[in-house]
C-alpha cells in the first residue's frame, strides 16, 4: 500500500476576503486607466526616462556652485543642520506641551478642548498652505523681513 501525503484543503474564501479582493481589483483597473488617460498623446516614455537620468546626473555628479567657495558651502550647509535640529527640538517641546495640555486625564477639560480644538484646526490646513501664509507674511529667505 502506497501512502498520498496529506495536502490541506485549501480554505474557503470568505465574503470579506472577497469584497477586499474586488474592491483592490476596482482601486487597480482605475488607476492604471486614469494613468493612461492623463498621459498625453505623444509620450515617450523611454525618452522621458533618459532625459530624468540625464537631468539626475547633472543635478548630483555635475553641481554648479558658481564663485562660491567650499568654505562657503560647509556654512550653509552647517546651517541647515542647525537649523534642522533647533526646530526639531523647538518641535518636540512644544508638541510635549500640547500633548500634556490634551490629555484629559492630567489637564482641566476646558484645557484639554480647547487643545484638541486648535491642534484639529492647525491639522485640517495642509502643510503647503501654512507654508504659503507664513512666505507671504514672513518673506522668503534665510532672514525673513519682519514688517509690523
């Protein structure tokens, strides 16, 4: 007598897996139709690949620093990890702030609604918007213009 090995049944597929497959399916078929409508009538797409890694060669093999000196550069470039880190930390302050002021179990509950309200407030503007305020109000540059 020669033995089968076992195989396990394969499991049935239930109405949940089902739907998550369509709707998957669905999200899918749409996107790569609405990529392919959006695309314009002459694209190439292998030309439009040589000409980004042409374009990403010169951007990171080829910089053009014009009169500036290394020196110069290793500043600004000091600067921005200054930069980078002070706000972090300014950040991380003031987020603990926040979170410590709506947790309801540590601050009164007029405070911890009032906190949740501005923090959802502040939350529903996209970042790039707040970016623009700020530009417009500030000024672009490393030394924002402080008009009053």
């Amino acid at each position: 007598m020669s033995q089968t090995p076992t195989q396990k049944a394969p499991r049935p597929v239930n109405r949940r897996t089902r739907t998550l497959r369509a709707f998957v399916t669905g999200l899918a078929v749409i996107s790569i139709y609405g990529l392919i409508s959006v695309l314009p009538k002459h694209f190439d797409l292998w030309t439009a690949t040589k000409v980004f890694g042409a374009n990403l060669q010169l951007m990171f093999f080829s910089p053009n620093v014009g009169n500036d000196s290394h020196l110069l550069l290793m500043q600004a470039l000091f600067a921005s990890i200054e930069l980078a880190f002070v706000t972090t930390v300014l950040g991380a302050g003031i987020g603990l702030v926040c979170g410590l002021a709506a947790a309801e179990n540590i601050a009164p509950r007029w405070l911890s609604l009032t906190t949740k309200s501005v923090m959802a407030f502040v939350r529903a503007i996209p970042t790039i918007l707040w970016v623009l305020i700020y530009s417009v109000a500030l000024g672009l540059g490393r030394m924002p213009q402080w008009s009053v």
